[in-house]
C-alpha cells in the first residue's frame, strides 16, 4: 500500500492580530520547531514569528505551492478571518499536535 504523502500550508503568528508569516512544507512539527527556536534565517526570526495559528493538510504539491502562494497575496483581513474560522483564541496549534 502507498501512502500519501502530506504538505502544510500554515501561517504562523507573532500574536493575536500580530505578524503573519505562511509556508508550505512536507513535515509541519520539523518546521514549526525550526521556526519556534530560530533556526531558520530570516523573516520569522527577525519578527519573532512562532506561534502556529492555522494549517491545513494538501496531499499534492503543486497544490500546496499554489495554495501558499494564492495566500501570501490575499488582504491580512482575509488571512485573520481563516485563522479565526479554525482558531479564534489564537491558540499555539503546535502543541496540539505534538500530543496526538
């Protein structure tokens, strides 16, 4: 049997209404753990970017990509407004899913 491979689209926040971030990747807890101890060069880290506030699982790439690209470019009303939808505490989603 073939399983699926899996990718992210997530965004990231500083805090509630704070800075946003969105990526993509194929292995979200890896991800956001480099983000949360600024492993990674670069925006987040210089924003101080490390709460997961919201992701959503794509089983293609090319979807996924295009999905955080589409993202990216939507109005930060709109990005707040999906966060809040799934997540209006602003909860660190990380540790959720550390626990399943």
């Amino acid at each position: 049997m073939v399983t699926e491979k899996q990718y992210y689209v997530y965004i990231l926040a500083s805090r509630k209404n704070g800075t946003l971030y969105v990526g993509v990747t194929n292995d979200l807890l890896r991800r956001v753990y480099e983000h949360k101890n600024d492993l990674i060069e670069g925006f987040t880290k210089k924003y101080k970017v490390h709460k997961l506030v919201y992701y959503e699982e794509i089983n293609d790439v090319r979807i996924a990509i295009q999905r955080e690209k589409r993202i990216k470019k939507w109005k930060r009303e709109w990005k707040i407004n999906l966060i809040e939808k799934l997540n209006s505490k602003w909860g660190d989603l990380y540790y959720d899913l550390l626990n399943q």
